[in-house]
C-alpha cells in the first residue's frame, strides 16, 4: 500500500495560509463570479479612510460567498481600478492594488519596506493597536509580506493584518478580514486571558482525545504522534482556544506499510472541551 502522506498536503497548504492569507479575495480564478449581481447591495458606497480627508468613491462590481459561505463579500473598485472587498457590514476586508509599470529599479531594504507597510495599515487602523510579528519573502515573486497582529493582554488574536509589497516598495494587496474584531482593552477578554487552563493541561487533554479519537483508522494503528504547531488565541467568535497541529504515525502489521495524517484539534482554553478536530 502506497504511504498517504496527508500530512505534507496540509503543511503545504498551512504555510499558504500564512504567507497569503485570504489572498483568495483577490484572485479572480477564484472569486470572479460575476454573474452574482446583488441587488441589494449599493451601486455606489464612499469610503474614508483614516488619513483621507474626503470619502474614498467606489463602484460596485459584484458578490460571492466568503470562505466559510455563511456571508457575502462584495467586490468595489475605485477610480484607479484598485479593488476593493467589504464584508457585509462594508467593512474593508481586502484592497488589492493594480499593477502599473514603473520605471523604478532600486530596491528597499526591510525597514524601509516595513515602514510603508506601517503607513499602509495606518489608513485602516490605529497601528499602535498592532503588534509587528514578522515578514516572509518570496523569491520567485520578488516581494515581501509583512504581518501584524493584535494582542490582549499578551494572548494573540484572529485580528492579524497582512501587507503584501514588492522589493521596489510598490504596494499589492493588504489582507485584513477580521480588522478591529477585538479591542485590547476588552475588559471580558482580559478577564478570560487570566484564567485559561495552562500548556501542562492543554497537552494533556490532547494526549486523552488523540489516544480515545485516533487510536486506531481502519486496519491502521497509532504508533506515536507529534505535536508540529501549538498556539493559544483568540479565534474569530472570540472564544480563547488552544490550537494544535498533529503528525499521527499509523503503521499495519499485517502489510508492514505505514500512513502518516495531519490534524488540526482545537481545545477551548477555559473549559477545556474539544471545540473542533479536522
């Protein structure tokens, strides 16, 4: 029997995730449903952002269905053809900026290129609410991704904002779906942040639900598991959880044949019930 290495599978679509996002937003091989006109959405909606003085004119394009299809996401351009993505309550989720040529050839270092990514974020958010946590460069592409996040109380948030810029310091996208989701200074999310079960009981409660859940898949044996990615947060219904990502080795007697699966397990922080395995 051929090994099943799911595992590599999701750990490529894992680090996907994090080096794009909800890229998806703005790739029209994916979202270019236009044939998903709502009509109950406005023709025409003005924007301001913080540092503009007048509203920002966008023209509706049309609509899909979010990631998860419990909401619409609708798509705007303004006048430079830029692209716009609001959520429902027309909030900007997405602005993925159009290519021009430029006769530019010098390149910026990081600080520079961080910098724009700051002033970037600042026409959306108080950027003094957002914690820098890293960049990743893409070499075939020649441009960087810089992210921030959003913290309570020292614990992480769903509310990270991605700013993607070529190495010339031209901007392309910035992702931000969950943006202004969580106040740091939300007094019954500090309030959960102080009482949240620890790492020692975490793991735990995760060695208990893999040996009762994944002990045994079809004529396949768990013979050990790995904990590859473990992260405490906030998640978008602002419920605290502990996030694991799992290696599960399985192997058969029998055929003498090995199968290897990834899983995500996520445990709630403060009851410690197991809120979600994929």
């Amino acid at each position: 029997m051929k090994k099943l290495n799911k595992l590599l599978l999701i750990i490529l679509i894992f680090s996907l995730i994090i080096s794009s996002a909800i890229y998806v937003f703005g790739n029209d091989n994916i979202t270019n449903n236009k044939g998903k006109i709502d009509n109950t959405v406005d023709e025409e909606v003005y924007i301001r952002r913080n540092n503009d003085i007048s509203n920002i004119k966008l023209k509706y394009k049309y609509s899909f269905n979010s990631h998860d299809s419990k909401s619409k996401i609708h798509k705007y351009t303004n006048e430079n053809n830029d692209e716009f993505i609001l959520n429902e309550d027309q909030k900007i989720v997405l602005v993925y900026y159009k290519q021009k040529e430029s006769n530019k050839k010098s390149t910026l270092n990081i600080n520079q290129l961080k910098k724009i990514a700051q002033e970037e974020i600042s026409n959306y958010a108080d950027i003094k609410d957002y914690d820098y946590e890293t960049y990743i460069y893409h070499e075939q592409l020649q441009n960087y991704s810089f992210i921030f996040t959003k913290y309570i109380n020292k614990i992480k948030t769903v509310d990270s904002i991605q700013v993607n810029i070529n190495n010339k310091g031209e901007l392309i996208s910035t992702i931000m779906p969950h943006i202004g989701l969580f106040d740091y200074n939300d007094k019954d999310k500090i309030e959960l942040s102080n009482k949240y079960i620890n790492k020692k009981e975490a793991d735990e409660l995760l060695d208990t639900t893999i040996k009762n859940k994944f002990g045994k898949l079809y004529n396949f044996y768990l013979k050990d598991y790995s904990v590859l990615e473990e992260e405490l947060y906030f998640i978008k219904s602002g419920e605290l959880v502990w996030k694991y990502f799992i290696r599960l080795e399985y192997f058969n007697t029998d055929r003498n044949s090995d199968l290897l699966l990834g899983e995500y397990i996520i445990i709630d922080a403060i009851s410690g019930k197991i809120i979600e395995m994929q």
